[in-house]
C-alpha cells in the first residue's frame, strides 16, 4: 500500500451523469485511492442550481468501477437515521466488493436543513446526535439484532443484514475542526479524522486539540488515521501556475488563501508539501483539483505526484 493516498473530490453540479461516470472511471485507470463527492441536496454557490445526491451517485459508481473507493466527505448526519444509514452502507459496502469510505459528520448549512423541513438544533447538539448514530451504525453492523435506547435514536432487536464486506467493518471517518466536541467524538469514536480544507491553516492547533482529548479517553492518538481535505493547483511551470492561480482562487476561494492552505505548484513543489505534511501525520487527502474537468491534469498529478508516494 503506498504512504500516501490520493482520493478525488468529483465535480456533482452542473454536470451529466455521464461525465461524472467518465472521471470516476479515469481516476479508477490511474490507481487514485478513492472518488468523493459532498453531502448536499442544494446547490453550492446557487440554491437552485442542478446538483446530484451523493449516495445515489456512489451507487452508480459502484458498478462503472473496480478498485478505486467510494467516499462522501462527509455524510450529514441529520439527512438519514442512523439505522437506514447502517444498512445503506452495509448494502453499499457488499455491492462494491468492500469499497465504501464511510465518511460522516455533524452538518451545517442551516439553509438546507430549514428547506428540506429538517431540525436544525445547536452545534453541540448535532455533534452528540453524531456520536450516537455512530455507536448504533457500528452496532448494526458488528451485532446480531442490536438494541439501544438512546437519548436521539433507538433501535430493539435491529437486524443489519447481510453485514459489510469489511471486517470488522468499514473504517468509521469523522469530518470537521471543532476543538471542543467535535473532536472529542473523534478521539472517542472514529478511525480517521479529516480535516477541513478551511481548517488546513491550524492544522497543527487541531491536533493538539485530538491529541489531548485522546488522553483523556484512554486512546493512543496513533490509532487514528489521518486524512486532509485540500485544493491542488497542479502546474507544469511557473507560467501556468501564474494562470491557473487566480482561477482556483476564485472557485475555491470560499475555504482561504489556495497558494497557502493548498498543494500548489510545479509536480516537485507538491511533493515537497506533501512530504512536509507527512510528517505531521496526514497520509491521506481528498482533493479539489482546481481543473477537475481536465483529465490531463488528473494524468498529470498521477504520473508525476501520486507515483512518488
């Protein structure tokens, strides 16, 4: 398995269907880890824009490829109960041979929440609403017929079967950056965390924010992976960076200054920035390329960066 894996955020506005099936099964070619979309039924950057839902997309994608994984960065935990959740994912993980990132997280856009007529409680009251679902999710999915009376969620003698492909079940991940609850549910339940591409900056402060709250709970912080959300801006000189800067900035502007939070450069620059973050333990990332809809681009970064790790 190489040190390093490459997951690619697919593009899922504004787009056919047939050219995200296309893109996904390039990235499966070119050996990238995993393909990723983001968990929103309204559009980003325009409510009303054209935008597909993220399950049923991997669901489709599960049959056009063959080794590359399946991931949503990440799950809303408030759009599903955590008991259809747990079966979907278990359907999800069977049909694909083993290949779902199972990839959740406490929710945010209130605008979303309030059209689709769902609640929206406090922050600290999504995130406790999470770390439940992920208890009876993982219940389902490792017991017989669980059963649990929580204070959000209760299943009695819940059958999840058949169970996922992987064992003891697919790895459980937990998106976000709060230093408080947020993390503390990820010391306490996940096996990998990832970190927001906004919050990429003060990486550093949120791992010592992990660090300590894995103390707290008995947990070697060593036992969680790590993953990065991040914007790559892949060029083959200093010309064409000069032009495909000020573009990235303007889609991706929303996350922060690209050239700083990002993987920017020539292939060597990237390299050296992703080495320079291997050592502060992230060995995974999920990547907004700049261009995604450039396939030579994706062949680019595979041929030059992705090969090196």
């Amino acid at each position: 398995m190489p040190r390093i894996e490459f997951g690619v955020m697919l593009r899922q506005q504004k787009i056919e269907f047939a050219d995200i099936r296309k893109t996904a099964e390039l990235c499966d070619e070119l050996g990238y880890h995993s393909v990723w979309f983001y968990d929103h039924i309204l559009g980003m950057g325009g409510l009303d824009l054209d935008i597909f839902e993220s399950w049923t997309l991997m669901s489709a994608l599960s049959t056009a490829t063959s080794n590359v994984r399946l991931g949503t960065m990440v799950l809303c935990n408030s759009f599903r109960p955590p008991s259809l959740l747990a079966k979907m994912a278990a359907t999800l993980d069977v049909i694909s041979g083993g290949r779902l990132e199972f990839a959740i997280g406490a929710g945010w856009s209130e605008s979303e929440y309030r059209a689709y007529g769902y609640d929206f409680p406090d922050a600290v009251t999504r995130i406790k609403q999470l770390s439940e679902s992920v208890k009876i999710i993982r219940a389902l999915w490792t017991e017989d017929k669980p059963s649990i009376d929580g204070k959000y969620y209760s299943i009695k003698d819940a059958y999840c079967n058949p169970k996922p492909v992987q064992k003891p079940h697919p790895p459980v991940i937990i998106g976000g950056a709060g230093e408080k609850h947020l993390l503390r549910a990820v010391a306490e339940l996940a096996d990998e965390w990832n970190c927001p591409a906004n919050h990429s900056l003060s990486f550093d402060t949120k791992m010592e924010a992990l660090v300590g709250h894995c103390r707290e709970v008995g947990r070697n912080p060593r036992d969680i992976k790590i993953s990065q959300q991040t914007v790559c801006v892949l060029a083959k000189d200093k010309a064409e960076l000069a032009e495909k800067l000020p573009k990235a900035q303007m889609r991706y502007g929303f996350f922060g200054d690209v050239e700083k939070l990002g993987i920017v450069g020539t292939p060597e620059q990237c390299i050296r920035k992703i080495e320079e973050n291997e050592k502060k333990g992230i060995t995974k990332y999920t990547v907004f390329f700049s261009d995604i809809m450039n396939h030579a681009t994706l062949k680019f970064f595979a041929r030059e960066v992705l090969s090196a790790f």
